[in-house]
C-alpha cells in the first residue's frame, strides 16, 4: 500500500510543472494579444474619427476632410447633414452631400436619410429669361435640368444609374409636357417652347417643376414626389424686341467678320458622307461649317443664309446663336477654342428648280443676318451684333440625289 508521504509527493508534483510551455497557456497568449492589438486598433480608430468630427465644426474646414469623415461611418453622419444644409461654401456643401452619399452606397443609411439628402440637394436649374418683350413673335425655348449634381458615375459612393427620374411640366399650356414622363436614370433634362400668344395677359405666368425618384439596385427600395420648383416669367409692353441690338461699330465690325468663317468639314476616314439638300434633285456633299473663333465683340443671333456664286437666290442654313464678350471677360474669352456649327437643311423651299443645271464643284459662302427675336430666345445673349456678316467663298461639291 502507498503510504501518506508517497501520496502527498505525488499531489504536489502538479505544482511543480512549467505552464509557459503548456499549448493552453500559448493559445491564451495569443487572444489575449489579439484582443490588446484590436482594442488599439479601435481606440486609434475612434480617436481618428473624433478629431476628423472636431474639423467638421469649424469654419475653416476643407472640402476634403469633410468627404474623409465617410471613413467613420456614422459617427459624423450629423456634421454632415448640417454642413450640407448650411456651410457658406458650395464647394463644403457638395463634399458633405458626397460624403453621405458614400455612407448610403455602404448601406449605412435608413430609408428616411436617404430620402432626406435627395430633397436637401435636390437642384433644379431653369433655363430661361424672366422677361420677355410682349411683341416677340417667335416659339421661346425653355431648358430645366434637375438632379442631384453632385453624383458621379467615376467617384465612390451612389452613382446617378442608382436613381430614376421622372417629371411634368405645369403652367406651359402643352399637354404633352403636363403627362408625367417615364423614369430615366441620371439628370433630368426636360426641353419645351412656349407660345407668347397663348398667355393674353403680361404676367407674371408661372411655371413648375414636378419631379419624382426611385432608387434602382440598391437595398432600400422606395420611392418619393418631391418639391414642386416654380418659375415665374412675364410680358413687358415696354420692352422694345430691338433692344438687343449693338450700336454698330467699325472696328467692331471688323472684328466680327474676321471671327466668323467658313471651313471644309473633317470627315473621319470611313465615316459616312453628310449632306445639305439644296432644292429639287441636287444636294451638297459633306457641306462646310461655319467656325467662330472668340473673343466676339458682342453676341451673335443671327439667321443663316447659304449663296451659290452666280445664283441669286439664296436658301435657309439655320440659325447661329454664340455669346461674347457680353457675358465673359476678355482672358476667359480668348482661352475658348474656336466652336463649328453645321448647316442645316431649310426649312422652307431651296433654290428654283434649274438654277443648277448639274452637278459639279461650286463656290458657295453663307450670309449671317441679325435677328433679335431670335436672340431673345437665349437667356445668356445680351448684345446681339446688328451688322451683316459674310464669309469668303468656299468650294463645295454638288450632287444628285
């Protein structure tokens, strides 16, 4: 039998052992160092966030630490909002607007934030005058775009794929734009004309905006009407259709012609051949474009008229609408490229019938005459030039049909 002494030896021999060496020890170790490692981690990251906030509360924060406090997810979400709603700078406004939006496409937002940041950014921009002479005898384009410009297809956070848009048009007298119209993705474009003798009255006459939007592939699913945005515009008697006429100016006069001139059209090789119907059977083949180089003087709005070297008869090319000098400064003017526009087929007859007898090469040049009607139907023109312009001669190809 084991005596007593033997027994307490071996019961005391446990204690003896070396626990560093034992796996248990190792693998506790190793958690612990996890957990010490990941809750400094974490405090690193929450003092990160809470110093990124502080700067979201001053005056001077940049546009890029409010679009970087999107790392922290919602800690800052509040920040945001109010910088998007209040910051005196645009730039400001359009980072937080960003920023959250990153937080939605991360799923980090309810249904009702969502909702909120698309009615607080939600812009429309309307393209038109406010006044308008009430003997203007022409249609009056008018160009609404709306959406949420902060959105980029190439940036993180929501692209504008994600949200469909739909609208009507109130006020116009058009039926067709008072339907709703079907959802499209990205910004809205809504373009229509009004008719000045349909409103009897001067005004003011009120137009509306009414847009609504659906989020398409993303986790909530909803949709919402949001704000109608008005547009007020009137009829003045006392507004003169002429007033936008230039005085007429010699060394002006000089510096429109030579900003205006006709050019051979690139073709890119295989592409197909363009053409400009002249009447009856015969066309011109890849037409020349008019190019006008900046600075202008003044504004041009002016009608195009197409002459044919020994033809009398001259036939429509369109209208010419480019702004000057009148809404640009000097430096801003001369850095823009010069812009071609196309000739465009008549609307109206073309030449009588043989004044052509075949086809051929022929010279042709355009004739720019200035209608304000038609440069009231621009909201950015404000001094159209009154003088005739005219480009030098061209070679041009005639065809059959």
């Amino acid at each position: 039998m084991q005596s007593s002494a033997d027994r307490s030896r071996d019961e005391a021999a446990p204690s003896g052992r070396n626990w560093l060496a034992e796996p248990r020890t190792g693998v506790l170790a190793v958690l612990g160092l996890v957990v010490v490692v990941g809750g400094g981690r974490r405090l690193l990251h929450a003092f990160a966030a809470r110093k990124l906030i502080a700067r979201l509360v001053q005056p001077d924060v940049r546009p890029e630490e409010v679009e970087a406090a999107a790392r922290f997810g919602r800690a800052g979400l509040h920040e945001l909002f109010r910088l998007q709603g209040e910051a005196a700078s645009v730039a400001v406004r359009e980072a937080a607007a960003r920023a959250i939006a990153i937080l939605w496409s991360e799923d980090e937002l309810i249904a009702e934030e969502e909702q909120a940041l698309v009615r607080r950014a939600f812009n429309v921009t309307w393209g038109a005058r406010r006044r308008y002479p009430r003997d203007l005898n022409c249609e009056i384009p008018i160009r609404v775009r709306y959406g949420l410009p902060f959105l980029s297809s190439e940036g993180p956070g929501l692209a504008p794929e994600n949200l469909e848009w739909s609208h009507r048009i109130s006020g116009a007298r058009r039926a067709a734009i008072e339907e709703e119209s079907s959802p499209n993705a990205g910004e809205g474009n809504v373009e229509f004309s009004i008719v000045p003798a349909d409103f009897e009255t001067d005004g003011p006459h009120r137009l509306a905006l009414q847009a609504r939007v659906r989020t398409v592939g993303l986790t909530d699913s909803w949709q919402i009407e949001l704000p109608h945005v008005p547009f007020s515009f009137e009829f003045d008697p006392r507004l003169a259709v002429d007033s936008l006429l230039a005085s007429p100016d010699a060394a002006r006069e000089a510096a429109m012609g030579r900003a205006v001139r006709l050019e051979d059209a690139a073709t890119a090789s295989g592409s197909s051949p363009r053409f400009l119907p002249l009447g009856g059977e015969l066309m011109i083949r890849n037409p020349p474009q008019l190019v006008v180089s900046s600075p202008l003087p003044h504004d041009l709005a002016h009608r195009v008229w197409i002459e044919i070297e020994g033809i009398e008869s001259r036939i429509s090319g369109g209208v010419l609408i480019a702004h000057g000098r009148s809404i640009r400064d000097d430096s801003a003017a001369a850095a823009q490229p010069p812009t071609r526009h196309d000739l465009t087929p008549a609307m109206g007859p073309g030449l009588p019938e043989g004044v052509i007898d075949r086809p051929g090469r022929r010279a042709i040049r355009v004739i720019l005459i200035a209608d304000p009607n038609l440069g009231w139907t621009d909201p950015e023109v404000r001094s159209v030039w009154p003088g005739e312009i005219q480009t030098d001669w061209v070679a041009a190809e005639v065809v059959r049909r």
